[in-house]
C-alpha cells in the first residue's frame, strides 16, 4: 500500500513538473523581459580623457599608473 501512495504522488509531481516545462516561459524570465521594455535606451559612457605623456602626475595619479602598469605586465606574463 505505500509504494501504491508513492508511486501516485511521485506520478502527481512529475505530472506537475512537466506541465510547468510545457507552459513556457518562467516567471523570472517574463519579469526580466518586462523590466527590459521599460528600461531607458542606453547611453554610451564619455571615454575618460587621457593625460598626456608629458604632463607631470601628481601623486594620486602617479601610483594609479604605477599600479595599472604592474597589473597588465602580471597579465603579460601570466597569458604567454
């Protein structure tokens, strides 16, 4: 008699699951594409302005560079 009640609400669950499958799309995949209709049109971001070679760095900018610098020489060597 227990695998009998077993064997029905395993049947009821994946009854359940299939019909979830087969009726389209998820909740968070409807509330994604909502959220995308109201969103403003994106704005490419200003490209920062450089500062040119000659220009002296002052000591925040100075260590900014120093450290990007170091950081793509690690990537350089951690990519050959």
């Amino acid at each position: 008699m227990k695998r009998l009640v077993a064997l029905a609400v395993g049947a009821f669950g994946v009854r359940a699951l299939l019909r979830r499958r087969a009726h389209g799309a998820e909740p968070a995949d409807e509330l994604r594409a909502k959220l995308a209709a109201n969103r403003p049109p994106e704005e490419p971001e200003p490209e920062p302005e450089a500062t040119a070679p000659d220009e002296p760095l002052d000591g925040v900018d100075a260590r900014r560079a120093d450290l990007h610098a170091r950081a793509r020489q690690a990537i350089d060597e951690l990519s050959s």
